[in-house]
C-alpha cells in the first residue's frame, strides 16, 4: 500500500498496460477465465471462520484462543490487499494461550462483502467491524492494525473510546501525505480499471505474485511460502481488486478529516515501525502521529520494512504486551 510517492515511470508500463487492454477485446472469454480461476482459487483458500450480518451484508471473521470472558480481548485488523489469513500464519498462534482473538476480514476485502464506495471511509469499516465482533461478544478489546488496518483500528478508537482498551498500530497509516500514489492506483480510477483488471485475474500467472509481494517486505524476506498461507491470489478477485483500489485511492480525504480529532485520543497507543518502510513512511505517518498524541508510544525498528508483523513478531508481540499492561489488564 505505497503512502509515499511511488510514481513509476510510464514508459516502463505501457507495454504492460497495452497487452491487457489487446486483451480484454475479448471481453466474454476474458470474463469466463476470471471466473473459473476465482472459483478455483476460492476453492483452494476458502473462508476460515464464521459470518455475521452487518446491515445486510456478511462479515467474515475467525476467533481462536481463550474461552470469551478468561483473557483479554484483542481485535486484528489486516492492510490493503489483505484478509485474516496474514494474521493466522503465526500472529495468532503466538496470541491463543492468553488473549480471546477476533480477527475480521475488511469489507471489500477477503470473504467480507463490500459497502461499495461507503466502506471507503474507515471510520464505516471501523464502525462494520465493531457490529461484527460484537455479535459474537466484546469486551473493552485490544485492537491492533497494520498498515490501512491502523487507519481503521484508529477509527475505531475515535468512534468508540471508552469501549476500547488500547491500540497497537503496526506500520499504520495515520497522517496525511504530499506527493502522489503509484501509476496502478491512478490507472484505477480511469475507464481502463475494469477491464485492466478483468485481464489481471484471468491472465496473471501465480508465480507473478512473488514480485509485489517481495516488494512489500523489502529490505526483507518474505517467511517460506507465505504467498500460499497468505493465500495471495484473493487479492487477484476483481471485486478485491476493485474494492482494495478504490480504498486507497480514497484514503488521504478520509485520514485528514480523522487527523483533525487525533488530539482527543488519550487511550494507550503502542506503535511499531520499520525504519525502512518504503510502503507506508516512517517520517509520513509514525513520527508524526507520535510527537502529537501524548499516549502515543513509537518503537522504530532498525532496518526493518513494512511487513514487521512477519519479520519482527517478537517485537510486535512486545508491544501487545506493553498495550495489555498499560490498559491494565496486567498482561
């Protein structure tokens, strides 16, 4: 999710972006092979919990660990591109001896229906998945989000302060930027979206995944085979697509009308991010929101990218320890 200027220049894309569209000529067999794929990969990653309904539409989520009412509650909320499956490759195994975890899939996004352009808004996303996860029982949750997922579990926050215990922001999106998103996010928003789209589902192979998502870890390594756990290809559905592109073409409007109530958070704020995060800026988003929430505690890890949840588990365990603690649950 580039929150930095990331513009790549067009040159390098326009044999890229030609073939897609010579592709999408052939319109119904383009949309019979982005069919078939999806439903095989939705075959092969299917939803790994249970849906509630939220005003009509359904809302994946999974819940794991202690019995409801014998450990703290603690809420995780996945970035762009994701789905609850980035949490339960080892975040939530590391969590389920002591803590009762939710983890939701975002609407739009994994097995969670879209509100179409509405739950561009984080604050309804926050809002959606509050109602969710009280349909099966809240208690005064932790909440943690990566990423976009931090823009959310802020929101959340904001909407819900004295029924939230505390926040740990991993790598999240808080404040507004300057300069402009990547060429793809552009390309999005313009008559060729759809069928760019339509073509990527029906003709990327899976092997190309690799590269972004190499990209999204760099300087580091993904873990072994973390595009299969991951369950990578989701994100190639072309309502994910549509969906995850819309949120964050919609993102900075929506974080500056939030960052204007950032003064009234007061809640314990555990935050963790890479130095190197190329993703979403250290000196953009973490810094800032640091030096002007009091209750905000930064941790900066040397080296690492925007993946921390990954490649610095034991760290982002630590500051769930440190959130449990300060909002007193002893932890």
């Amino acid at each position: 999710m580039p929150l930095v200027s990331d513009r790549p220049r067009f040159s390098r894309l326009m044999p890229i972006l030609a073939a897609l569209t010579l592709l999408t000529c052939c319109g119904p067999l383009v949309d019979e092979r982005a069919d078939n794929r999806e439903a095989q990969w939705e075959a092969e990653y299917p939803p790994l919990g249970r849906f509630v309904e939220v005003e009509g539409h359904r809302v994946h989520l999974i819940e794991r660990g202690r019995p409801r009412g014998t450990a703290p509650d603690i809420v995780l909320i996945h970035g762009a591109n994701g789905n609850v499956r980035d949490f339960t490759i080892d975040l939530v195994s590391r969590l389920e001896a002591d803590y009762r975890v939710i983890a939701l899939d975002r609407p739009g996004l994994g097995y969670s229906d879209s509100w179409g352009p509405a739950d561009s808004d984080p604050r309804l996303q926050a809002r959606v998945l509050r109602d969710a996860a009280e349909q099966i029982g809240l208690d005064r949750p932790i909440v943690l989000g990566h990423s976009y997922g931090g823009a959310v579990a802020t929101a959340w926050a904001l909407e819900a302060p004295q029924d939230t215990a505390a926040l740990v922001l991993l790598a999240a999106a808080l404040e507004p930027w300057d300069g402009t998103l990547s060429f793809w996010y552009d390309l999005n928003q313009t008559a060729l979206g759809a069928p760019v789209r339509s073509a990527l589902s029906a003709f990327t192979p899976e092997a190309a995944i690799e590269a972004p998502i190499a990209k999204v870890f760099e300087p580091e390594d993904p873990p072994e085979g973390y595009a299969e756990a991951f369950g990578a290809v989701l994100s190639l559905r072309r309502a994910s697509q549509a969906a995850n592109n819309r949120q964050i073409n919609d993102l900075l409007s929506y974080i500056t009308e939030m960052s204007e109530d950032y003064d009234t958070l007061t809640l314990p704020i555990e935050m963790l991010h890479g130095e190197e995060d190329q993703i979403v800026g250290i000196d953009i988003h973490a810094r800032p929101f640091a030096a002007r929430v009091p209750s905000a505690h930064l941790v900066t890890l040397p080296g690492a990218g925007h993946m921390i949840q990954h490649t610095r588990l034991d760290a982002v365990l630590e500051a769930i320890d440190r959130a449990t603690r300060r909002a007193g649950y002893g932890g």
